[in-house]
C-alpha cells in the first residue's frame, strides 16, 4: 500500500527515494531477543510473544503505535515493500484505520485471528493474505475497506493523488482500461474522489467490456465515468481518423 504520512514534523518526505530493500528469506530473519531465539513457524500462539513483537517496532514516546518508521522495519523483517499489495490486505485484517500505522489494539486483534507472534510466523502467512484477493466478494470488500484507510481522516474525499495510486494497487493489474482511466485523470478537472465515485469505479471495471458496447449512457453511473467514456471514445475515433490508421 502507499506510504503513510509522518506525524513528526521533523521527519522529512524523503521515503519514496530510498532504495529497495533485499527481501528477507524465512530462514535469513534475525533474533533479536533470548525469548525469540528458538520462534518457529509451527510453535504455538502466544499473545505475550505477539505483544513483545510489536514492541519492538514503537518508540518510548509512544509505546501503542507502530508508525511509519516502525512499519518499515516491520516490512524490511517480512520481507515485503511498504507498498505491497498484501500490507493493504494485513491492515485490513487488523481493522486498522489509519495508513501507515498500526495501534496495539489493532496489531493484537489481527495478528490474534492470523496466529502470528513472529516475523517467521508472518512470512509463512503472506501467500494465505495473498489468496483472499482472489475472492471477488473478500476483495470488493478490502476495495471499499481501502478508501476510508487511505484518505485523510478529517476529509470527506480521497485526495486524487493518494486515489491514483490506491487504484494503482487494487485495479492496475487486473483492469485492462486502467491505463486510460488512468491517463483521463491526469487530463480530467478531477482533484478528489468521492466514496460513490470509488465504489462505481470498481464496478464498472467487472461489468464493462473493453469495447464499451455495454455501457449505458443512460444508466446510474456517476458523471465522472460517463465523463471517462465519452472522453475514452474521442481518444480511439482520434486514433482511428489519423492518418497511417487501418
């Protein structure tokens, strides 16, 4: 998922300029205390354990948050970027509200349900995370889940940045007119992305075909993607007219 915003005003933007991290192997995990020295993927569930994992991911000043600093550690002993797929996926297991960052509560009630109390633990977990994208119910679940988790908290609407790259995410795969859309965005007067708007978009993107011969003007679609439409027909009636075209 996209990176969360910093609380710290001192910490700087410069996040999406690091450079990528090797992926950390199951059996390349460090120990880092006594109590986990021995942790294996078959062992037990323990809450205790789960809870000393977490703690190693805050900070004194505030011991029940993990935040953006502590989610990247917490990504680098996974093995997986910030912006993976499946951190979207673990967030919405733990019901967290928040991108970017993970309350004990939220951690304990995840992890709890996955039966994860190390990162060895939480590695072997990520395929199962993985595969609940595949059920079109589960992901048109964490789809809706992942508007409320992106935007900011005190906005009513999803700034069209943070849109862009969530829809990224969830649809660039799988979309074959994600380009476009993607492309009419950049061109549209669009700023921000309203919940409806969202949920539609998902919705025209399982039920329209690429050719748009099933797309009712008429329908109850919002503005924005008889808008997309209409504007996605003139770029191919431009491509077709031009000269050199079969």
């Amino acid at each position: 998922m996209p990176r969360g915003k910093r609380r710290a005003a001192d910490i700087g933007d410069n996040m999406d300029g690091q450079s990528k991290r090797a992926r950390t192997s199951y059996t390349s995990i460090p120990t880092q205390q006594s109590s986990r020295r021995h942790i294996r993927a078959e062992d037990g569930f323990s809450q205790k354990r789960c809870l000393t994992w977490f703690q190693e991911y805050t900070t004194p000043d505030e011991p029940e948050t993990l935040g953006p600093d502590g989610m990247e550690k917490f990504c680098e002993d996974i093995g997986v970027e910030p912006e993976n797929i499946v951190m979207l996926v673990l967030a919405y297991k733990m019901g967290a509200t928040q991108m970017g960052f993970f309350s004990q509560q939220e951690w304990l009630k995840g992890l709890t349900d996955l039966e994860c109390d190390s990162a060895a633990k939480m590695v072997v977990k990520l395929d199962y995370l993985r595969s609940i994208l595949n059920d079109p119910n589960s992901f048109k679940s964490i789809y809706r889940y992942a508007y409320d988790f992106a935007k900011d908290s005190d906005q009513r609407s999803m700034d069209i940045l943070t849109a862009k790259a969530m829809l990224q995410l969830l649809l660039g795969k799988h979309w074959p007119l994600y380009p476009q859309f993607a492309q009419f965005l950049e061109q549209s007067k669009y700023k921000v992305i309203n919940k409806d708007q969202w949920c539609n978009i998902l919705e025209f993107s399982r039920t329209i075909c690429i050719d748009l011969s099933n797309y009712d003007i008429d329908g109850a679609w919002p503005v924005m993607l008889d808008e997309f439409v209409e504007w996605l027909r003139l770029q191919r009636s431009l491509a077709n007219s031009s000269p050199g075209s079969s």
